[in-house]
C-alpha cells in the first residue's frame, strides 16, 4: 500500500513518454530483424536495457536526490569514479568502428562517457548552485572549466568528438541558466574556437576530419566518406509522409544506409513511418522536455532546477546533433538519438537521469 501511494507522486506522462519512444525505436529494430538474423541479438539486448532502465528509474525515484546536494563529496567521488573508468579505457577498452570507447564485457559492451554525462549535471548543479549569486566571478566559471576539461581530454582520445561537444554543450546550457555574463560568454566561444583549432591540428583523426569536410559537399567523395550522409537523406526524402512502411524501407532493409540501428536511426523510422513518424517522435520528445522543464520549475532548490536543466540540455543537444546529421546539415560524429537509437549504455544512463528527475518531483 505505501508503494502505490508513493507511486502517485511519479510524473507519468514523462514516464510514458519516455516508454513510448523507447519502444518505438524497438519496433524499429524488430523490422530491421527480418532481413537480419544478427540484428536478434542486438534487438534482444536493447529489450534488456529496457527492463533494466525501468528498473533503475523507479529505484531513484525513490531514492533522496538530496543525498547530492547536501554531500559535496558524494558529488564529487561520483565524478572521480566515472572519471577514473573513462581513463581506464586508455588502457583496456576495445576498438570498435575506430574509437576506442568501450569495456567489453563478455557479449556486452559498456561505455563510461554515457555515466559521465551524468557524473558532470551532478556536480555542475552542486557547483553552480552553491555560487549562484557569485558567478558573475570569472574564477567561478574557470574553476567549473577544469571539470569539464578532465573527461574532454579524454575522451578527445578515444577519439569520440560527439561526446565532447555534448558535455560541452551541457556546461555552456548551465552556465547560462545560473546567470554567466555576457562578457563571459565572447571569452568562452574565444576559447573554444582556439582549442577548436588546436583539436582539428593535432588530435582530429584523418576520419574525422573528412567527416567535416564531407559535409561540406558529400557528393564529393558519394562512395567513401559522403556515402553514409547521401544514403541518410536518400532514406529520409524516400519516407515521404506516410513512409513505406515497417520493413519495407529499402535503404534500410536491404543494407544501403550503414548503422541504421544507432547513428541513423532517426532516418530508418523517417523512411518507414514518414513524416507522420517523425513528428509522433518529436512530440514524444517535446512532452519529456516540459514536462522536465515543468518539474524543474516547480522544484525546492536551485540544485534540482540546475539538475533538470543539465538533463534537458543533454536530451535536446543531442537530439540536434543526431537529426542534423542524419539530414546532412551537421557532420557526421556518432552520436545516437535520445531513447530511439539502440545503445544499452545511452539507454541506462538516461533513464538514470530520468529517475532523479522523478525524484526531484517526489520531494517538490
């Protein structure tokens, strides 16, 4: 009986929300299964993330968020324990599609930055939060830089750019919120663009570079380095507004458009479902973001609002980077779609943040 009386303080619109999107993208991936006996796997494990996502939801719902904002060093062990396992991929991770951003685990694979992400809104929150009337200080916004250059400059080496930009994004996004000045921002796109310039010399690898310059012109290099974003586009102009139907996308059933399930999934369900697909998807997502953004305003303290923000963030920057380069308006740099895509570690640490999102609401 306690249980259900507390289960009424959970948001579930965002909680369906969240479970609709999901779901729709294992659809997606039960049709790619037809033509793909390998893809059953694949299908199987994200159906385990799932029930394990839930799992994890609900527990930190229950869970006090406050434990973290009220323990500066619960914070911060949480950020040097995902900090200490990113760099561990230095040395034992395993190479897969050219990044070395993985620890394999028997059949499975885990990838830290996606707990980092949250590690980083953690202590953003808890930091920003305790300066808030003093971040006009430059030494403030500095000192919060230091954070996010430790995980930036490893993961820089894996090479994983998509993640660096989202962790960025998500500084910048909560910095914003707690009230940085305008003079502060010019300094920070100042030093972005020369670190911007110093990765591009030294630690961009040549791949990644032609990603850049691929999206320039694609069909400049149509059968190497362009070829994914041309098969992209072609498989979404080919959706139209009804789509061609659930397994019956040619660019995705018969293998021209490359990692369908993760990087371009977004286009797998536009050529499928259409436009009727994607704007189902987008409203899914326009729901969990007010419905966090409703949350954060109704919350106790500057802590959970900052948290919901830095949660938002992340969603909507990489929600931005997927669809962009899935319609050939942003390079190509492996970042999958919020809950749609398959990723058994992206999928996890979502839902983690979704269930301290839930908490913060129990305790509004």
């Amino acid at each position: 009986m306690i249980f259900f009386s507390q289960a009424r303080k959970i948001d579930w619109v965002l909680f369906g929300s969240v479970l609709f999107l999901v779901l729709f993208g294992i659809l997606e991936l039960f049709a790619m299964n037809k033509n793909s006996p390998e893809m059953s796997f694949i299908l199987s494990k994200q159906i385990i993330a799932l029930f394990l996502g839930i799992f994890l939801m609900f527990a930190l719902a229950f869970f006090d968020y406050r434990f973290f904002k009220n323990n500066s060093y619960a914070a911060v062990i949480f950020y040097i324990l995902s900090l200490s396992i990113l760099a561990l991929l230095l040395f034992i991770s395993s190479d897969i599609r050219g990044t070395t951003a993985w620890i394999k685990i028997g059949s499975f694979s885990i990838e830290p930055v996606e707990f980092v992400k949250i590690a980083l809104i953690i202590l953003f929150a808890k930091y920003f939060s305790q300066r808030h009337v003093e971040i006009h200080r430059f030494s403030n916004i500095f000192i919060s830089g230091i954070y996010l250059v430790l995980p930036l400059g490893l993961v820089l080496l894996q090479p994983d750019l998509g993640s660096a930009i989202v962790m960025s994004g998500i500084w910048i996004f909560m910095m914003l919120v707690s009230g940085i000045s305008k003079k502060h921002i010019l300094i920070l796109i100042t030093v972005g663009m020369l670190v911007a310039s110093f990765a591009w010399v030294y630690l961009f690898k040549d791949y990644q570079k032609d990603r850049v310059l691929t999206f320039l012109n694609p069909y400049a290099d149509p059968q190497g380095a362009g070829y994914n974003v041309i098969q992209s586009m072609i498989a979404v102009g080919d959706g139209g507004i009804f789509g061609r139907g659930l397994g019956y996308g040619s660019q995705v059933q018969f293998g021209f458009l490359p990692e369908a399930h993760t990087d371009f999934m977004f286009a797998s369900v536009a050529e499928e479902f259409g436009l009727i697909g994607v704007i189902f998807i987008f409203s899914l997502l326009s729901i969990i973001i007010w419905r966090i953004i409703k949350i954060a305003m109704l919350a106790e303290n500057n802590f959970a609002r900052l948290f919901c923000i830095g949660v938002v963030s992340w969603i909507f920057i990489q929600i931005i980077i997927n669809a962009g380069m899935n319609l050939g308006m942003i390079p190509v740099t492996g970042i999958t779609f919020p809950f749609l895509s398959y990723g058994g570690s992206s999928l996890l640490a979502l839902f983690i943040a979704i269930g301290l999102v839930q908490s913060i609401k129990f305790r509004s």
